[in-house]
C-alpha cells in the first residue's frame, strides 16, 4: 500500500484579503496548500501549527511588519529554515533590501507581481521541499530496514545457538551408542541402547525436515498436491501426529468438530502437517496437565481451524514477530522440549500457499495462545460455483 504523500505548504502573509486571494490564485498547483494569515500574530500562529516550505511576506503591514515578522521567525528553531520571500509595493532602496536579507530573506518581489516571475521562484522551493520529504522518506525506510537486518541478525544468532544444541545432543547419543555397541554388552541392554538410538535419529530427521521445508518454501520450490477433500479427514491425520506429544504431557486434550464435512481444496500432507505443528506446540509450551483444544468453525467462505492452550503465553511484544523465521520468544527456550522454534514460519508459509491466513491471540505472560487458521472452503462435491 502507498503513503499518499503529504502536501506542502505555503504561508502568505498580507493585511488585504484581496492580495492573498490573488497569491493563492498564482501560485495554486496539485499537492500545495496555502495558509494565509492577514498579520505578522496570525503568521506566528500558524507557523506553530504547521511546516512550511516557503513565506510570502508582505513588507509594509500596521502592527508587526514584514522584517519584524520575519526576524521572529529567524529566532525561532522551529522555522529558523524556513525561506522567505518579501512581497513589497514600495520603493527597493539598498537600505530595505539590506534589512530584509539580514531578516532572512532569500529574495524581494516588487508589486505589480509578475505572475510568471512569482511561479517560477516558488516551484523552486516546492520542487526543494519535495525532495528533502523524499530524502527524509527513504532515510526512515532504511531506518526500517536496517533495525530489521539487526533484529534478523540477532534472530540467527539465537536460531544458530538452539540449532548447535539441538544437534549436539541427539548426534552426543548416537555417538556414544555406537560406542558402547562396540563393547560385549547384555542383549537387552544393547536393544535398549538401539531404541533410544533410533529416537535420536527420528528426532534428527524432524530437525533436518523442517530445515529444509522452510528452504523450499522460501525458493518456491514446495508445489501442493490439492485435492478435493473433507477437513476431517486432515485433522484426524493431524491429531493422530500429534497424540503421542500430547499424552506425554498429561494434557487434558478437547476436540470440536462439526459433524458434516466441510470440502477443501487442499494439500492433505501439508495442511496436516500444519494443524500437528500447532499442536505439537501447544503440548510443548504448556507445563504438564495443562489443557490443549482443537475446534473448526466456518466464517463465510472460510474454515477456522483454532488451536488453544493453557501455557506458557506470548508476550504482546513478539506476537506480531512470531511467524519470522528466526524469531522464538526467549523464555520459550527453557520450557519447550527441543525444536529449532521455525515450526511457526513454517505453518504460515503454508497456510499462505493454501490462500489462508493465520493469527496468534495472547493475554500475555503464562495466559496460554490460541492460533487461528483460515482456509478457504471448496464448493462441495457436485455442487456449481456461484
């Protein structure tokens, strides 16, 4: 979405009406407002209100002058810059025009105005104005850009660091299995050895899938196989994945399903994996015995598949980060039960290939998440589209 840009302004600055109408009337052009004040009181008034690229001021005003005016003006930091042109109907002599450049001013214009001559100076200070709004613009954009390099920076570090312990361990296992099978060992202990051998590498293998998941999504190399398809059929491949996770946390584990199908058109793989992902989380971040839920409800022309838990919370500062591939909140770290935390960048790029969208909800600090996923519903089997 663009900004739409913010118009310029000009002050004018005369006692006659009828002379600050005829200004306004010369200078007029798209995207330049004109603020016109009748004395030097009213001037400094709006000056405090609004940023102004150019001042006409007209010279001889009763109360507070042109030069008086444009002295104030030059002792105040807030227009200090501002460029000012006197408008005079007088004589020039060396003396005036010497007070007006000391007041500040860039250039005299004699009355009768030359339309011409007038339009010609002020589109230079339009045109100067404009670009410094662009420079300042792409000053604040790469601003943006750089405090989200840093924060990306500081995400990979974070990532790297799970990442390193997350592999040392399982690899630390696998490599003093292979040692103590090398020694004349009791069968059962050497099958006990296997077994938790073989979790390591399962739980490798996760480590590595996810991995590259997210790469293949990130170089649009992931293509959806989508078929017409019941969502219930995709949750209960998605509860079956993730039951083990769920039970060995003690959860209580509550499921809301209407009864009649609701039709996707959908990736039966990936959008299972991507309710187990949010499952498995809600059993990870949640301390034992808490509650996990499953519900799908319909909105319109979407299903709302929402996943809830009891756990540990997302603080209000990292919700709308949480789906950035390096990002994991950092007291997560010690309460999850392993994973490299790109789950969530993960199940957003895949939703989104979907043509879903999905949403994080929390109250905060151990006041548990709710993730709500939207997808589109197919029209059902037989049926015309609208």
């Amino acid at each position: 979405m663009m900004i739409a840009e913010k118009p310029i302004n000009f002050l004018l600055v005369d006692d006659l009406e009828e002379n600050l109408l005829a200004l306004e009337a010369l200078l007029q052009r798209e995207g330049l407002t004109c603020l016109k004040a009748r004395s030097g009181e009213e001037a400094l008034e709006l000056l405090l209100m609004h940023d102004v690229a150019l001042a006409l001021l007209d010279v001889q005003m009763p109360g507070m002058n042109g030069f008086e005016l444009a002295e104030f003006m030059r002792g105040n930091v807030r227009t200090s810059r501002v460029p000012i042109i006197f408008v005079t109907a007088g004589a020039s002599s060396n003396q005036r025009r010497f007070r007006g450049y000391e007041a500040g001013a860039v250039d005299f214009i004699q009355k009768p105005i030359e339309a011409h001559v007038l339009r010609s100076k002020a589109n230079v200070f339009f045109d100067l104005y404009k670009q410094r709004q662009q420079l300042e613009l792409q000053r604040d954009e790469l601003e943006a850009a750089a405090q989200a390099l840093r924060r990306a920076d500081r995400h990979k570090d974070s990532f790297l660091a799970v990442l390193a312990h997350e592999l040392r361990n399982p690899v630390a296992a696998l490599s003093g299995g292979l040692h103590l099978l090398g020694k004349d060992i009791p069968p059962e202990r050497a099958s006990d050895i296997r077994t938790r051998m073989d979790r390591m590498l399962t739980h490798l293998s996760h480590l590595v899938d996810d991995l590259l998941d997210v790469s293949r999504v990130n170089q649009g190399k992931i293509s959806l196989k989508k078929e017409r398809l019941d969502l219930g059929e995709i949750l209960r491949s998605a509860i079956e994945a993730s039951q083990h996770n769920i039970d060995a946390g003690g959860h209580q584990f509550t499921i809301q399903i209407p009864d009649e199908a609701i039709w996707l058109d959908a990736d039966h793989t990936r959008l299972a994996q991507v309710v187990s992902n949010l499952l498995n989380n809600a059993a990870k971040y949640t301390p034992s015995g808490g509650q996990v839920s499953l519900s799908v409800t319909t909105h319109g022309d979407a299903a709302v598949i929402t996943v809830s838990d009891t756990g540990v919370g997302i603080p209000p500062e990292m919700q709308s980060g949480i789906f950035e591939i390096f990002a994991q909140v950092e007291d997560h770290l010690t309460k999850a039960q392993g994973g490299l935390g790109i789950g969530l960048a993960l199940v957003k790029q895949l939703v989104a290939l979907h043509g879903g969208s999905i949403e994080v909800e929390s109250a905060g600090q151990d006041m548990g998440s709710t993730f709500s996923v939207r997808i589109p519903i197919a029209d059902q089997p037989g049926q015309d589209a609208a």
